[in-house]
C-alpha cells in the first residue's frame, strides 16, 4: 500500500526527528525535510507531497512567507502550521495565504495524525490510513494469538471488505471497538474450524470429546484475547486514543447475515491447518 507523503519545515533538527518518528509507525511517510524557506520551497517541487508540516520561525522567512511560496509553486498545496503559538492574528493571517491547519507545540501525535487525515482525506486516503494504522494491527494479532493459543501457524491476508454486510454459518464473535474511532470487530469460522480449534486450544485428544458450548465458549474467550490485543498494538502507537473493547457476543448458527451499516471495513483471512479464520474490522466513518 503506498504510504501519504509528507514534507517537514522546521529549522530544528530535534523537532523533525520528531514529527518523523510520530509517523513513522503510521500509513504517512516523510519524504523531505526542510530547514529554511528556499529549501523548502525547491523540495516541494521535487517532491511533490501530499502535505507540508510547517515551522514559523525559519532563519530566511516565516512559515507565512515560505507557505505563501509554496501555494505560488502549488495553489492546490495543504499546509499545516505547528507553531509555539496560536492565536487568532496568526490564523488569520495564515488563512490568507492559504494554510490548512493550525496545531500548537508540542503536538500530540494523536493531533498531529488526525489533521493529516482530514486534510488527506478522499476516499482512497481515508481508507489507506486506516488500513495502515488500523486494520494492521489487528493482522499481527490474529495471527499471534492464533499460535500462542494453538501453537498453529497460519497464512495472513488482508483486503477491503467491499460489502455492507457478512454472511456466516457457523460461529461469529462480535466486539465493539470504542473510543477513536470506534467500530466493531467480527471473528467467524465453520463448524468444523470452531470445533478443531477449541479441540487444540483445550488439549483434547479427539474433537468429539468438545461439547458445541464448549467449543464456542473456548472461541469466544480467543477472539476476546486476541481484539484484545489488536487494540492494544493501537494504543501503543496512538497514546492518547484509549481503544477499548466491549464484552463479545456469540452467534452460532447457519445463513446469519451480520450488516456494517456505515464502516469502512477490512477482512483478514487466517489460513490455518485447522480450517480459515476470519476476521472483519471496521471502523465508523466519519472518524
């Protein structure tokens, strides 16, 4: 997936480092630094980015004057100021040379992250960060907490759900995802999946000593662990975000149709020996 570009202005070199390490565990990617005006300005051309993070204070001109450059080159170009200060003279007078956003310092890399979406946000970006920053983090457990639980190794996809709406016969184990953003995650399988799997997670010898509650109790305290888990990877990443998990709920049964009204959605597919787990995630719009 092809990473949103981004452009850093700013004359310290610690403040770059900085922002560069907030997005680098993110689907934006810096792909230029300027420290002064005129550099920053010939990068913009080179580069082309998707957006600019920009410093006021610059040793040949201030983030004014280098962004009013910049949209001279680029009258399209997004320009978001991180300055010591905010006020409303300077917004101002950044709204007339066409700067996008304002942020104060020091930026949380929660605020840093939201403003770039916003300013990124079509449809194709939207769902790309999501993809990136979200999604992904819930690829990684799934398939850690499907060995760690089995001691199976399984083959990992991830693609957008392009459906509203999933239809399951077996079991589904829902959990909502609260906080920013929110949403609901979705892990589903066969029959004969849930009951193989629970057979392995439990030590059994034969999968017929495993009740059917027992084999969905075993699921659902799994897929517990394992949204979990995903939640926690995002919040190791976005500190301020807080994702929490609701209690799941359990389905068992053929031809149910689970809708996702609104969600951008991803389906990750867990090819294992004992059968494909599958997970839906999707997050609401607007987030």
């Amino acid at each position: 997936m092809e990473k949103v570009k981004v452009m850093i202005v700013d004359d310290s070199k610690v403040s770059r480092a900085m922002i560069e390490g907030n997005l680098s565990r993110t689907n934006f990617e810096v792909c230029a630094q300027a420290k002064n005006a005129a550099e920053a300005v010939e990068l913009y051309e080179q580069f082309k980015p998707a957006v600019v993070t920009m410093d006021m204070n610059l040793p040949d001109a201030d983030g004014l004057e280098c962004s009013r450059r910049i949209r001279a080159v680029d009258p399209e170009a997004k320009i978001v100021m991180i300055s010591a200060m905010k006020d409303a003279s300077l917004v101002a007078r950044g709204r007339e040379v066409g700067i996008s956003a304002f942020l104060q310092k020091p930026v949380s890399i929660n605020e840093l992250i939201d403003t770039l979406m916003i300013l990124c946000q079509s449809k194709a970006g939207k769902v790309a960060v999501l993809r990136e920053s979200y999604a992904k983090p819930f690829v990684k457990a799934l398939q850690q907490g499907i060995f760690s639980m089995t001691g199976v190794h399984s083959e990992v996809e991830l693609q957008e759900e392009e459906r509203s709406f999933l239809d399951i016969s077996g079991i589904a184990v829902i959990v909502g995802l609260t906080g920013i953003p929110n949403g609901r995650a979705i892990v589903y399988m066969d029959e004969k999946t849930m009951k193989d799997f629970a057979t392995v997670m439990l030590d059994a010898e034969e999968s017929d000593e495993i009740t059917e509650d027992e084999a969905s109790e075993s699921v659902e305290e799994a897929v517990n662990i394992i949204v979990g888990r995903g939640v926690s990877n995002i919040n190791d990443v976005f500190k301020d975000k807080e994702m929490r998990i609701t209690p799941p709920g359990t389905i068992v049964g053929s031809k149910i149709r689970i809708a996702s009204p609104k969600l951008t959605t991803f389906r990750i597919c867990a090819r294992t020996r004992l059968g494909d787990i599958n997970m839906s995630v999707g997050f609401a719009e607007g987030e």
